[in-house]
C-alpha cells in the first residue's frame, strides 16, 4: 500500500492556475469587503470610534465572540449546526464561578468550566454522529436545558468572581489582555488545522458529501462527533474568558441573541450553512465584523429592537449569497 | 383478422451521437400482453418514454384504437388511457391508501372540502376488483412493496386507463406477491386492457403474455406470438452476435493464488449465503440483472451495506487471515455505482478529490500536516497516467466530463494502490471511446496484479474483460463461470431461464 513509489516528474507548468485561484478569492471576499468598506464610512461619522479606548474594547469583545464562532464555523464545515453554544458558554461561566464562590482552587474552575463544554459537546456530537439526530433539534433542546439549569442554579443572580481571578484571566501583555491573544492563537491554530492537516482535510469532505467521504474511507463519525466537541470546548472557553471580563457570571451572558451573533459572524465570513465552504479566519475576521457593527449601532445610539432588525437583515442577506453562490 | 389497440409505426429517435431507435414497429391487441425484451440501452425506455409522453420522436406515427393519437407530454398520454405502474415506487408513504389513489383528482364537495366519503367508496371497489384485502385508511409507509403496487395499480385503474405499462414489476416482490401481481394481471387482460410488461425475467414471459416484441440496439429484431418461439431463441435475439475479441483465455490470475475469500454474506431478503473467493490479478465479474445483489456485495465488503453476517479472510503473506469490514475498507477500493451521488466532491477540485482516499500516507514526516508537494507530485503522476483532460489540477470536478470524472475517481484509488479495487459500472453513461479508455485501464491494472471485481449491466463489456463470471439471481449465487462460457447462457442464466448449481462450471 506504499504509494509514491514511482513518481515521476512531471516538469510540465500547467496554465491559469493561478488565475482561476485569484477570482475565486476575489468572489469569495467581495461581500465581506462591502461590508466592511460600509462600516469604515459609518465609522468615520460615528462620535468616538476612532478613540483608542474604544478599539481596544472592540478587539477584547470581538475575541469572546471570535472563539464562539470558529466552534461554530468547525460545526457548519461538516454540515452541521450548534445552537446551544451561548447557553453551553454562560452554564460553563456559572459552574466556574460557583466553584471559585465555595472555595475552590481557580485551577479547578477552569478545568471544570472547559469539561462541561467539551461534555455537552460530546452529548451533542453522539446524538447526532451516532443517534442520527437532527443538529437543529438537538441543539436547541440543549440549549433549553442548559438555560434552564443556568437560571435555576444561580435564581437569576449573577455571582461574583475575586478581584484576583480576574486579574490572571485578564492578564494584559503590551496592553492587551490575554483573551485576544487566545483569539489570535486560536485562529491561527484552527486555520492551519483546517487547511493543512488530514483530519482538517477531513472536516471539508464530510460537509462536501458525506456518501463519497465514506466511500473513501474517513472516519465520517470521529470527525462529526469532533466538531461538535470542539464547539462545546470553545464555548467552555469562551466561559471564562467572559466571566473574568465582566466580574461575574451569570445566565444572561448567554442569551438567545448571542447565538445570532454567532452566525452572523460565521456567514458573514464566507462560511456556507451548508457545509464543506468557508474557514474559521473567515470566522474570526466575521466576529471583529459584527463587533463593529455592534459598536457602532451602540454609539449611535440605535434601540436595542432596531439594531436586532438590522443584524436579522444582514444575516438574511449573506445566506441568501451563500444559496447563490452554491448554483 | 383482429385489429391492434395500439399501433407505434415507424418510429425514430436519435440522441446526440447515437441512434436510440430506428424504425421500430410494435402492436399490441386489447386483452392481451405484450412482453418488451431487450438487453440494457436497446431503447426499450426511450420507446415507452416516447409512448407516455416524457420525450418526443424525431418521426413515426401512434395509433390508439385506429386512430391517430398525438402524444406530446404526459398530460396527452393520460388523455388517451396510457398508465404507467413504476419501477420505483411513485407513492406519498405518509399518506393513506385512498389519498393516493386520488391525489390527483379528489372527489369534491361543493368544489372546496374533499368528499372522503365518496373517496372511500371509489377505492374499497377498486381494492376489491383487484382482490386487494388492505383498507382505504391503511398508510402506504405500513404496506409491503406488492400491496404499494396493487396501490399503483389501482390508481390507474381509477383513472379509466386502457393501456398498462409495468416495468420490471416483480423484480422486488416475494413469490406470494408475484403470483397475487400475475392473476391481477390475468383479470386486467379479461376486462379488455392493455398490458404492456417490461421485464428481464423470461419466464414470467411465457407465464404470462401472449405476444413478444424484443428490441436490441433501438431495431426490433423479433415480433412474435409467445407459442410460436422458444426460451432459447429469445435468448439468441437479445444478446445477438456481436464478435467478441477473443483473447483465447483467462489471464494468469484467475489459477493463482487466492487474495480474498469472502463466505457467508447475509442480509435478509436481499442476499443469500454469499460466498466465493478471489484470485490475484484477475477481473471477475459479478453478473446479474438490476436488483439481483451484485451492487449490494460489492458494499458489503467494504461496509458500506448493512449485513447481518459476514466472514472476510484477506491474504497477508501468504496466509489468509480474518478480516472485518474496518480494515476491507482501508483495502479494498471501490468505485460506486453512482459517480455525482457517492464518488465524488462535487465542489472540491480534482486534486482534492484524488487525494481523498490517501491523505494518511501523504502526511508529513513528524507532524499532522499534509505534504502538499507530494499531493501535487501524485495527482499529476496520475492525471497524465490516466490522461485525465483537465485544464488544471484546480479545476472544479463537477465541470469535468463523465469520462474524466470517472477517471478521478480512478486516480483516487491507484494513489492509495489497494491490491482490490472493485468497480460497479465504471462505464455506466460514457461515450463510446471513453468506455474504451477506462476499459484498458482496467486491464493494465489486473496485469500489474491488482484483483478487479467489476460490475457492468453490458454483457459484452463484460465478456470482453472478465476472467471469471459469478451469476446472481434474486441475491443468490447461482453460477460461477470461466472465461470461455458463452454469453447466451450467462443472459440465459440471470434471466432465471435455467437453474445451475454453484460450483458448476458451465461451457
């Protein structure tokens, strides 16, 4: 089974390859570009963006929402979905208070925080590899119980973290706290997974066509019930991250327009809803997008209900790009 | 003299590149059945395609009860009582027996609410005409697949149809079905229908129709009344006499050693108690007609099939050993039935999918990276190997031609270099030099010592490359043959027209 054995070269340059290449980027970049050429126009006529205050809040809020959506990004590459990450991301948050509020070891808070992502991940990744659930059904109804635990575990009252905690969490290095360079690392590190190595290549061919994935031999389940575990460790993260940033945890930090958020972030980065299109540095430069775009509505001081019609619309829009391009 | 009901005179068809049909001349009387033969592409569909409307003859004239009908769409061909009962199933399986039956036209009430009432009544008298004991209520998902058909069957009775077109109707019936579908049959041709019965089974011909009419490459070459003909001289009229090129015999392979021993292959209702062996470097075939389970073996050895038992022995080193489905799949490759459902990405580039099936071996030295040089270096050994027409190695695989579609997939797994590679129609919708192409390939690649299972529905395709041939009939093995056995007996064989013993080696 040794291939390679008697590969000739094969000095011959094939022509337009990179040509084909370039407009394919270029098409793939177009919508995002548009919207980001509309939120630097906006900007300019927007009070105190430009204020370094200010875009340093929008690179620490853009790195939460970031993580949340590279975990969704892996999940919509296989062709599937996680909805319950903002719930899975508040309860972790919770859990991991609690622990710290009764006298446990930070240490063992975080550890705790990331285990419950990674396990409701896998409950997810079971039910849907191995069960043949729905993702849209079994994702939200964990949702629901992942709301519902966090409300009832903490009767709606956000609990505290130490001052101490906060300051690890938040460690700052050249100015920047460390939950941006978690971003950036993890983006760079799931962008090179994905493109580069075989189970990233794996992740693309299952999304693309589950039936021919299996004909040639991938592990279809492993890799389904990867993404969602991966998903459920990054909402994990994205747990702490939050809790230490705003002083507390509590169920709200997850709700239900979070998840919006989330997938605006995913398509609005070129990643398709249908699987097997798109990358998580797309994701990750959607997240700093939407972060922006919620900045700038806030300095604005656009109503929360008008704002939510706006991103409505705007998610809206890049799907239907996404079943455009996909003909 | 009695009159023909139906009367197609004359009729001509051409595809691009190929004459489906030429001058085609069939009858059929009221109250009796008339049998269409022909081996796969002898255009026996484009010809009932053309009589129910779905596409247009380039000339020709229909005659529906002396007169001229023009049958445009299949609208028109509902007008002049042409039904057709499907192969596959055309049912809403949620849905109640009666709802289907009328979903087209239900009975109203005041021209808004439908008159479930008068729906019920209607189809319990149906039922009943055909001997059908389901209820009305019942729900089609809840029915077997002879009780759907007697569902198909009674809405086109519903729909006062003169003309039934079965096709292959009991290729997926138990033998209690098949006998309710032939006395069904027997009560359509006494009430003065219509019946026109595709099928591969020669014996349900002589059961059950009066007249034949076989097609082989788009002529009819035979019109007869059933006395006047013999099982054996149907057989001669499908396969005809083309030459073969005879390569004087098998290869080497098919006397050396074993490489893959497969026995108890079981999966309820579709296969029986599988079990034959495989030979290094040979191409053995496994023939049968569509249904039989050849597909169905071909997925089971490598997991893709549900079984309920299996036992797999490999060689390694020279000893066969156990094997599970898990490790035949990293093994054995195989090439699926249908390229653009399960053989390919689509949307990936053809280097993609070339290196699909082998990324693990591409991996770089001490790290989980793939070596894109070496992925490179591979897909251009085998695009020029293969001469794959590409514009580049990039280009999109949904674009590519049917050929060099196929030919990807190929490259997919001469790159992982399986010692079996099965391959189930490999040439399925090729043009003609294509279908050239891929065949040499096949052949180089048993002379390098790959062993080939390969499926094909043409038989002298399938003559001219396998060393061996094993026989299914309704998921059982019922031959096993050389290279040598003559085509009207392998046809002859899988048609169910004589029955041999496995093991038997015919000449």
């Amino acid at each position: 089974m040794k291939a390679g054995t008697h590969i000739a070269d094969k000095g011959e340059k094939i022509e337009g390859f990179g040509k084909v290449r370039w407009y394919r980027l270029w098409r793939k970049l177009l919508p995002v570009l548009g919207i980001a050429a509309t939120l630097l126009l906006l900007s300019i006529f927007t009070p105190r963006f430009f204020n370094p205050w200010n875009l340093k809040n929008i690179l620490v809020q853009s790195s939460t929402l970031g993580l949340m959506a590279i975990g969704m990004t892996l999940v919509y590459l296989i062709g599937g979905m996680d909805l319950s990450i903002p719930s899975v991301m508040a309860l972790s948050g919770i859990i991991g208070a609690l622990i710290i509020k009764n006298g446990g070891h930070p240490f063992l808070s975080v550890i705790a925080s990331l285990s419950l992502g990674g396990l409701v991940g896998a409950i997810n990744g079971f039910s849907v590899a191995k069960l043949k659930m729905i993702p849209f059904v079994v994702t939200l109804a964990m949702m629901q119980v992942m709301s519902g635990a966090s409300t009832w575990l903490t009767n709606s009252v956000s609990i505290a973290v130490p001052l101490q905690y906060i300051q690890v969490v938040l460690f700052k290095i050249v100015g920047l706290p460390l939950p941006v360079y978690f971003f950036v690392l993890v983006t760079i590190l799931s962008t090179w997974f994905c493109k580069q190595t075989v189970t990233g290549r794996w992740i693309y061919a299952v999304g693309s066509n589950l039936a021919t994935a299996k004909v040639c031999g991938i592990p279809t389940r492993k890799i389904v019930m990867g993404t969602y575990m991966a998903s459920g460790l990054f909402a994990g993260l994205t747990g702490v991250l939050l809790t230490a940033r705003l002083g507390a945890a509590g169920p709200l930090m997850g709700s239900s327009n979070v998840i919006l958020d989330v997938m605006s972030a995913s398509v609005v980065g070129g990643v398709s809803i249908y699987g097997g299109i798109g990358s998580t540095l797309g994701a990750a430069l959607g997240a700093i997008i939407i972060t922006i775009l919620n900045n700038i509505l806030n300095l604005m001081q656009v109503d929360f209900f008008p704002a939510q019609v706006i991103k409505g619309v705007i998610v809206i829009t890049f799907v239907a790009l996404d079943s455009v391009r996909r003909k | 003299m009695e009159t023909p009901y139906l009367k197609m005179k004359s009729v001509e068809k051409s595809f691009p590149g190929v004459k489906a049909l030429s001058n085609v001349n069939v009858e059929a009387y009221a109250g009796e059945a008339l049998a269409l033969l022909g081996a796969n592409g002898s255009g026996k569909s484009t010809l009932m395609n053309i009589l129910g409307g779905v596409i247009a003859a380039d000339s020709g004239k229909i005659s529906i009860n002396e007169r001229i009908a023009s049958i445009k769409s299949p609208m028109d061909a509902a007008i002049h009582g042409i039904a057709f009962v499907h192969q596959e199933m055309a049912l809403l399986p949620t849905m109640t027996v009666m709802e289907n039956m009328f979903i087209s036209h239900f009975p109203l009430k005041a021209k808004l609410k439908i008159d479930r009432k008068e729906m019920r009544n209607q189809c319990a008298k149906v039922l009943e005409r055909l001997g059908c004991h389901i209820s009305p209520e019942n729900i089609v998902r809840d029915l077997g697949t002879g009780e759907r058909q007697m569902v198909e069957i009674g809405r086109a009775l519903l729909g006062n149809n003169k003309i039934f077109i079965f096709d292959e109707p009991t290729s997926s019936l138990c033998k209690q079905e098949k006998e309710k579908l032939i006395s069904v049959i027997e009560k359509l041709k006494k009430d003065g229908l219509v019946v026109i019965y595709i099928t591969h089974f020669l014996n349900e011909v002589f059961e059950m129709c009066e007249r034949v009419s076989v097609l082989r490459g788009g002529e009819v070459v035979g019109n007869s009344r059933i006395e006047d003909i013999s099982m054996d001289a149907l057989v001669r009229m499908m396969v005809g006499d083309i030459h073969i090129e005879d390569r004087g015999s098998a290869r080497e392979g098919s006397r050396s050693e074993v490489i893959l021993e497969v026995k108890n292959l079981n999966r309820k209702g579709v296969l029986k108690n599988i079990a034959f062996s495989l030979h290094k470097g040979e191409i053995l075939g496994l023939w049968g007609l569509l249904g039989s389970g050849r597909t169905e073996i071909a997925r089971s050895l490598v997991g893709l099939d549900p079984v309920d038992s299996i036992a797999l022995r490999y060689a390694e080193n020279g000893e066969l050993v156990r094997m599970t489905q898990d490790m035949a799949r990293k093994r054995i490759g195989i090439i699926t039935e249908e390229r653009r459902v399960d053989g390919l990405f689509l949307s990936m580039s053809v280097k993609r999918n070339m290196s699909m099936a082998f990324l693990p071996g591409m991996k770089k030295k001490n790290s989980a990276s793939v070596d894109i040089a070496l992925e490179d270096s591979l897909c251009d050994q085998f695009i020029d190997r293969l001469n794959i027409k590409v514009s580049s190695k990039d280009q999109t695989v949904g674009t590519l031609s049917g050929g060099n579609q196929q030919k990807v997939i190929i490259g997919r797994w001469l790159e992982v270099n399986p010692s079996i590679l099965i391959m189930d129609e490999p040439t399925r919708g090729l043009d003609v030099s294509a279908k050239a192409e891929i065949a040499r390939i096949i052949v180089r690649l048993a002379e390098e010592g790959t062993s080939i299972i390969l499926i094909s529905s043409e038989i002298d395709e399938m003559m001219s490359l396998c060393d061996r041939f094993l026989v299914l009939n309704k998921g059982n093995l019922i031959g096993d043959f050389t290279y040598g056995v003559s085509k009207e007996k392998l046809v002859g064989i899988a048609a169910g027209s004589e029955s041999v013993h496995v093991g038997g080696n015919g000449k």
